[in-house]
C-alpha cells in the first residue's frame, strides 16, 4: 500500500468505529473491520522512515480537524 491509501484506509476505519452503530453489535462486520485493521497495521510497520513521518503529519492534522471536535473534553 502507498503511505496514500494507508492514510484512506486509517480514517476509514477510525470512521467507522465513530459512526457505524451496528459495527460492534455485528460479528461479520467486526471481523471485516478487524481484518483491515490487521491489513493497515502490517502496511504500516513496512513504511519507511520519511513516510512515517508523512502519514503521521496528515494523520494528526485530519485528527485534529475531523475527531477531535468530536470527542470534546473527556475526563474534564
């Protein structure tokens, strides 16, 4: 996988454990899910240092901007 469709793939599972309800109660979903989670942290480890960092930059700037509003202040 490019660092690219890492990065797709990374939000598109962090997605759905926000916004798909039916996913923790549906084991051939959770399976799938856990599949592709699987898939993505095996691509990942396989990066190289300088695409490391780029997936971990774009991750953190989408996280701020597409999750983090969402979670609000928890524990404060």
């Amino acid at each position: 996988m490019t660092k690219e469709e890492i990065l797709d793939l990374l939000q598109y599972l962090i997605l759905e454990l926000r916004d798909n309800k039916q996913l923790p109660l549906d084991a051939r979903l959770m399976q799938d899910w856990v599949a592709k989670q699987t898939h993505l942290t095996s691509s990942i480890s396989s990066l190289n240092p300088e695409d490391n960092v780029w997936l971990d930059t774009n991750y953190r700037l989408w996280f701020e901007k597409e999750i983090k509003p969402h979670i609000g202040h928890i524990g404060h």
